[in-house]
C-alpha cells in the first residue's frame, strides 16, 4: 500500500502550502492525512509482511546494536525497513496524529482560542518538519551506502534481494 505513503506525502505537503491562508483545505488536507494515518495503523497490524509493525518496529537494544553499526559502517541491509527506520515510521504517525488532532480540536466550540492547543499544534507540526527532515537524510544516506535508490522502490514496491 506505497499509496498510503505517497498520499501522506501529499496531504502533509498540501496542509503545509495551504497554512493558514487557506483554512479550509488546510484543514481537509489534515482530516486526510489523519485518515491515513488511521488505515495505516490497522496496516500495520494486517497487511503484507514487510508492513506489519512486527517486521520492523525493534526493541531498544537492537536499535542501538543498529546505530553503532551504522557508525562503523557494518549495517545489515534490510529489505524492508531497518530498525532505525521502524522507529522513524512510529515517531512520523504520532507525530502527524498529535498534530492532525490538535488541529481538529482547534476547531471545536471547547478548545477554539486556548492557546495550549495552538502552541500543541504548531510545536507537533514543526516536530514533524524536523521529522521529515530526518527521514529525507536517512533514505538518502541508505541509498547511497547501500547503492540503491529507496525513493524508486517506494514507486515500484521492489526492491533487489
């Protein structure tokens, strides 16, 4: 389901350029990403093996293992994501729900004006920012250490073995 991934692209990308100046599809664009961030969650528990949580999601000390290795320039390839990556996937999902919600309460009767919601909001949105940015160096820094292009098997859904 590579087009989970892709409309979540787009839908951040659109809330982004609509800001505030565009309101309403601003928020349209979050209630959709919101959505995706729900199907991608039951995804992860019932879809393919590569998008199972299990397959990828690791404990601390594998991740560390992981890192150091990384540092030393000995990773393991990985065919779907590696244990740094995993956890990359759970911070962008909560990080676009923590935002996506606060967004929606913004527009309730009850939460409308207080300014802890705006300051949730913006702060989950800018750690998202900083997220994405993460991500983006660390799909370029496998590509090039592991002399393949990721972004293209995100289109194809293949990847060699």
């Amino acid at each position: 389901m590579r087009w989970l991934h892709w409309g979540l692209v787009a839908s951040i990308a659109l809330t982004w350029i609509a800001g505030e100046a565009w309101l309403r599809t601003h928020e349209i664009a979050g209630y959709v990403a919101l959505g995706i961030v729900a199907v991608r969650l039951v995804w992860g528990f019932v879809g393919l093996v590569h998008a199972r949580f299990g397959d990828f999601v690791r404990r601390p000390a594998v991740i560390w293992r992981y890192a150091v290795d990384v540092v030393r320039a000995r990773e393991v390839r990985h065919l779907g994501h590696n244990p740094l990556g995993g956890w990359m996937v759970l911070a962008l999902l909560a990080s676009v729900a923590v935002t996506g919600f606060s967004g929606w309460l913004y527009t309730t009767d009850r939460f409308w004006g207080l300014a802890w919601v705006d300051l949730l909001h913006r702060a989950s949105a800018w750690t998202m920012v900083a997220l994405i940015v993460l991500h983006l160096g660390g799909v370029l820094f496998t590509s090039l250490r592991h002399r393949e292009n990721l972004v293209a098997s995100m289109f194809s859904g293949r990847k060699r073995r």
